[in-house]
C-alpha cells in the first residue's frame, strides 16, 4: 500500500508488518487455500467448543469475550487453547462482536505446534489492508444513527505503529520511543493528550516532515515468534484471576 507524503514516496509492505509485529507473516501452508482457511476440517464443532459451550454450533465474539471474562478454566491446556482463540480472532483479526468466531480457529488449535506455527501475520495484514483501502475510498453511513464513519478491522495498530517509525518528526506530546526493541511495536507507547490544534500546526500543517522511506531492516531471530511460549509461562497463573482479558488488552 503506497502513500505519497509531500515528494516522498512510503509503502506499507506486508515485510514492515512482521518487523514491527514479530508475527509470522510466511507462505500459508499447502493445506490452506489462498485466503488462509483449511481446505478440509471436521464435521461437526470441535470438542473445545463442544465442552464449554454445549449445545451451540456456532458461537458469536461476544460470546467468548463474555465467557473468557466471566469464568475460570481449570484445565490448563483448554485455558491456553481459548485465550490463542481469542487474541487471533479478537485482536489480529478484529471485527464486530456480532461477527462468528470462524470455525476453523476451533479445530485448529486442536494442536497447539500447527496453531503456533501458522502464519497469522500475514492473515492479518492482509486483513487490515482489506480495511485499510475501504476507508480510503470513503466513509459510511449508519442509518440508524445517520453518523458517517468508517471502520478499520484486521490489526490496524500495526498500521499505526508504521506511521510512528515513517514519521520521525511526530510530537513527543503524541507517542512516547522507548529506544529500539523487538518487535517494534514494542518500542512505542502512548504520552499525553496532544490538542488538535497543537497536532495540526506540528505535524499535518507542517511542510518540513522528517520521513523515512523504509523501515530500516533489524536482525530477527531466525524462526518467527507466535505467542505460546509466552503463554506457557504467564497466562496459566492469570487464568485462576477474574477478568484476564484486560491482561491481554492492556
């Protein structure tokens, strides 16, 4: 996706994806069609979805936020299991709360080395892209509330993390660089509320931006990192403490 910003030309490319998220954003596997979905899954629920959510075949986000929020998992491997459920279909893949948790998340994460080493990174790059360009092609009305708006789905953080390291001249009242880390969504973090006024004089007005073409390349491991190792360490102890989500979130 190109932008042009006064002569400068800036492409937000699906490699600038994985250097500030970390994700894998390889090839999808041969078992995957091109959008990323198994070609073949199980008839029928997964037995996950079918223990703690009995009797329905299909279940909504909301529905998972609610249980994840409201109830404790003793088993430790089905904790792990719903909250990899969670952070890809609620935060690398958002959408709507009225929206379905897909199917095959459900079956996939029957083996947690498949679901960890799949790449969500580029599922969802390409997701935020899809939004990414419905927003620039125009806003929406609601009809109900008769409010134009549009709506940015996928994981358009990472989007925003682009613009911080593409624009190097963004005020220090805006975000805060906490030096070079990896990934780099890493080494950024909110400040303070900057007023409009003061943002559209310092940065949207100005005619001297200190840009960056290309993120510059840094040295990754060799394997791209999902969350599961992580998730073994920390997540089973915050799953015996009430509302965990946030723990994600925040």
């Amino acid at each position: 996706m190109m932008f042009k910003v006064h002569e400068t030309l800036l492409k937000f490319s699906i490699s600038d994806f994985a250097l500030i998220t970390g994700l894998n954003c390889a090839e999808y596997p041969s078992f995957c069609n091109v959008d990323g979905i198994p070609k073949q899954l199980p008839f029928g629920s997964s037995w996950l979805c079918g223990k703690y959510f009995p009797g329905k075949s299909s279940i909504y986000r909301g529905d998972l936020y609610d249980f994840l929020d409201q109830n404790q998992v003793k088993d430790d491997t089905d904790a792990i299991k719903l909250v990899l459920i969670f952070i890809v279909d609620y935060i690398l893949l958002s959408k709507k709360d009225n929206k379905l948790v897909d199917k095959y998340l459900w079956h996939m994460v029957d083996s947690l080395d498949m679901f960890g080493s799949f790449p969500w990174g580029r599922k969802s790059f390409f997701l935020t892209l899809e939004y990414l360009k419905k927003a620039l092609k125009g806003k929406q009305t609601d009809s109900q509330q008769d409010v134009i708006h549009y709506e940015l789905f996928g994981f358009p953080t990472a989007f925003q993390i682009w613009i911080y390291e593409c624009f190097i001249s963004l005020p220090k009242t805006v975000i805060s660089y906490n030096g070079p880390k990896i990934p780099r969504i890493c080494s950024w973090s909110k400040a303070f509320k900057s007023k409009f006024f003061s943002l559209n004089e310092k940065f949207f007005d100005c005619e001297e931006l200190l840009l960056k073409a290309l993120l510059e390349k840094t040295t990754l491991r060799k394997k791209p990192v999902f969350l599961i190792s992580t998730i073994r360490q920390h997540v089973v102890s915050l799953l015996l403490k009430q509302r965990l989500i946030w723990f994600f979130l925040n």
